[in-house]
C-alpha cells in the first residue's frame, strides 16, 4: 500500500488526470464519425465518396503507431501530446471550414497522427514512467476514462445539433476546445519525483534481466518465425481482422445506419454516446475477465455479446424502439474488451519468448480491419442497405469467434507442454524402483 501512495504522489495524479483528459480530447476525432451524416447532407455525397477520408485516419494511425518507439526514444511523451492535441484541434477546425474535396480528405492524416502518436503511445509511457509495476491497471483506466469523456462529447455535440447548430460550428468549437485545452494540459504536466523515477528504473532493469532469462531458458515459447509457419498465428490474425471490421463498422458508420432508419441526426449521435460511455464500463472489467477465466471462455463471452447486440439492431430495424435501441448499444460495446485479447491470447497461444513481433503482425491485421471497413462499410450501407449490413456484421462476427477459437485450440504450446510432460514423466523413476 505504501508502494502505491508512492507512485500516486501529487505529480502522479496530475499526470494521470492530464494523460486521462488529453486522451480523451485527443480520441475526439471521433465527433466526425458522429456528425457524419449530417455531413453527407451538406455535402450532397455518398459515405463512400468520404471513406477516403476514414481511410487515411486509420493508415495514418497505424504507420505513426509504429513509429512511436522509436519517435519517443528521441521525444517526450508530452511533447507528442501537445502536438497530437494540436493536430487534433487542427483537424475539427479544417472539417468545419474546408469545402473542397482533396484537402478536406486529407484532413484524415492530422486525425490519424492525433490517434497514433499522440494519444495512445504516449499515454502508455506516461503510464509506465509515473506509476511503475502499476503501468498496466492505470493504463486500463485512462482508456476507461477516455470512453467516459468521448461520450460526454458526442452528447454535448448532439445537442448542440438539437438545438439548431450545423456540422461546422460543432466542429470548429470543439476544435478550439482540443487544441487549446490539450496544449496546455500537456503543458502542465511535470517529470515523476526522483524517488519515483528511482523505483521505474529499477523496475525496468529487473524486467531486462527477466527477459534476458527467458531469452537464455531452454523452453519460453515459439519466435516470430516460428510462428508464421503455424496456422494459429494466422487464425489470430483473420479474427482481430474481422473483429475490427465491425469495430469500425460500428464507431465510423453507427450515426449513418440509424439515420437510414428514419432516426434524426441528432438523436443519432446521442445514441452513439452512450455507445461509447458504455465501450468505457466494459473496459474495466475485461482484462480481469480474460486473465481469470482464460482465452476461450472469454472469447465466447465477448462475440455472444456482440452477436446479441446485432440481434437488438435487427429488431430495431422493424420498430425502432429507444429501449431496444439502447439496450443495442450496450451489448455492441463488448467490441471494446477484444482489445485485451492479444495480451491475453498471446501468451496463451505462443508463450511471450517473441511477443512483441508476435502483437505487431496481429495489430498491422486488426488496423487493416478497419481500412478495409472504411470502405466497405460505406458501400453496403450506400448501394444495399441497412439490413445487409446487419447480415455483414453477423457473418463477421461468427468468422471472427470461429477464427480466433481455433487459434487457441491449435496452439502450437500444447505439443510444446505435451512434450516437456512426457520427458518429464520419462526421467521420473517408477513407484516400483522407489
């Protein structure tokens, strides 16, 4: 306890609650996935004609993603952050004034920059830097913390178009807020005290000696090649696909589906707010559900949820009841807790003698889920309408648990323990030489 209280220093919590607030500012690139529609009737265009955009955002998050590590080694954590929120503000504001096409689909790369370097990779440094062994349940709690707050967001922006305002005020006040608002959080953040910064270091080079232990073990799981010639890896790789298919089907498109159904803009948005909020309650308890009860239970848990929620938006589809509505977006939000999958399934699967390569080809997969929805889903939803995209996310949803099932019972690990077992039980001498 007293560990804690030391990691939790009056500079600990103004990190966290600044970290927690520029994450949340910063993953408010979202408002356009929320104001969408409303968009599309400015515009006079199909979403398809917009994916482009869409399409850059995720490109460009996952290429700057990658680049973290190796941006950070040479920059400070806050420094990204003050930048992304920047880019961020930047971003909302060029939606609001921007009226030509390329440069508004260009825009996509200020958003993607503002999700994949400035948010997530230096929130998790932050997490690390200040709060020690501690990094991975605070890490949790700024991703829970950034849903609670994107959700008051997109509410307060669904009012602000209740009450009369167009796409481009919304967007141009909320990008002031960003900007500004993220620019100085950043700025206020201070370096951990010198009796913390101590205790990570230690901590650091007590994780390297570990690692150069399971390095030199005889047995510590499969190596990136290794890997590859397995059909687990595969397998894994094909349902963090199509799980972020739906994922992005959901958080880009959700606004576009109801509004096909009749629903106002407006309403429509406020919907995906409690969407998001509830994306934030379900991170909470997903990682201590995946560590305790293993992959496949899991698993099973999390796709029956999501299936349940598709179930709840074909039946909306023929009444469009706000109860049936709700309870829709609550059961769709279990897309969230498939991101403590790779922690979890890696691991289980392969053993952590190369996760890192390992986690790297499943995220390239699972970002290029979602450019791939950026563009389909636009296309089902403009040229086939709202009840074959429900059939989309219901086959992808079964592909997704079939896919990543089978991955965790073709572990290639289980010959790996099999074999250790029956060596084990060879040595052993028999009860009757005792």
């Amino acid at each position: 306890m007293s560990e804690l209280k030391m990691y939790f220093d009056a500079r600990g919590i103004l990190a966290f609650v600044c970290t927690g607030l520029i994450m949340a500012l910063g993953g408010a690139v979202g408002l356009y996935n929320a104001l969408l529609p409303s968009i599309v009737d400015a515009w006079g265009v199909s979403k398809t004609v917009l994916a482009p955009l869409l399409m850059l955002n995720t490109g460009g998050a996952f290429v700057f993603g990658l680049l973290g590590g190796k941006v950070l080694k040479n920059v400070k954590a806050k420094t990204c952050m003050l930048i992304g929120s920047i880019c961020c503000g930047l971003f909302l504001v060029g939606i609001g004034y921007i009226q030509s096409y390329v440069p508004f689909v260009l825009l996509g790369l200020l958003a993607g920059f503002s999700t994949g370097l400035g948010t997530m990779v230096p929130g998790g440094i932050i997490a690390q830097d200040y709060f020690g062994r501690y990094n991975g349940r605070v890490f949790g709690l700024l991703l829970s913390v950034m849903f609670f707050i994107n959700s008051f967001i997109t509410s307060a922006a669904a009012n602000m178009l209740k009450s009369g305002m167009g796409y481009q005020e919304i967007c141009i006040i909320w990008g002031v807020i960003i900007g500004v608002g993220g620019s100085v959080l950043a700025l206020i953040i201070r370096k951990p005290s010198e009796k913390v910064q101590k205790a990570v270091e230690e901590m650091k080079n007590a994780k390297l000696d570990d690692a150069k232990a399971l390095k030199n073990a005889a047995v510590g799981g499969l190596t990136l090649k290794e890997a590859i010639r397995t059909p687990s890896l595969w397998l894994l790789a094909a349902g963090m696909c199509a799980t972020a298919v739906i994922v992005a089907a959901m958080n880009s498109y959700g606004t576009s589906f109801m509004t096909s159904y009749g629903l106002t803009n407006a309403d429509a948005a406020s919907y995906l707010a409690i969407y998001k909020f509830w994306m934030g309650v379900h991170a909470l308890w997903s990682g201590f559900f995946a560590a305790k009860f293993g992959c496949k239970k899991f698993l099973w848990f999390v796709y029956s949820g999501i299936l349940v929620g598709i179930a709840l938006l074909y039946f909306w589809s023929f009444g469009q009841s706000a109860i049936i509505l709700t309870a829709a977006m609550i059961m769709l939000a279990f897309v969230k807790p498939i991101g403590a999958l790779p922690p979890i399934a890696i691991p289980e699967i392969f053993g952590r003698k190369d996760y890192d390569g390992i986690n790297s080809i499943e995220n390239g997969f699972y970002y290029g889920g979602t450019f791939i929805s950026s563009l389909t889903t636009a296309m089902i939803l403009d040229f086939l309408g709202g009840s074959a995209c429900i059939i989309y996310l219901v086959i992808l949803c079964v592909a997704a648990c079939i896919f990543t099932t089978l991955a965790t019972v073709m572990s290639p690990l289980v010959k790996q323990r099999k074999a250790l077992e029956k060596a084990a039980a060879e040595q052993e001498p028999s009860p009757e030489l005792s």
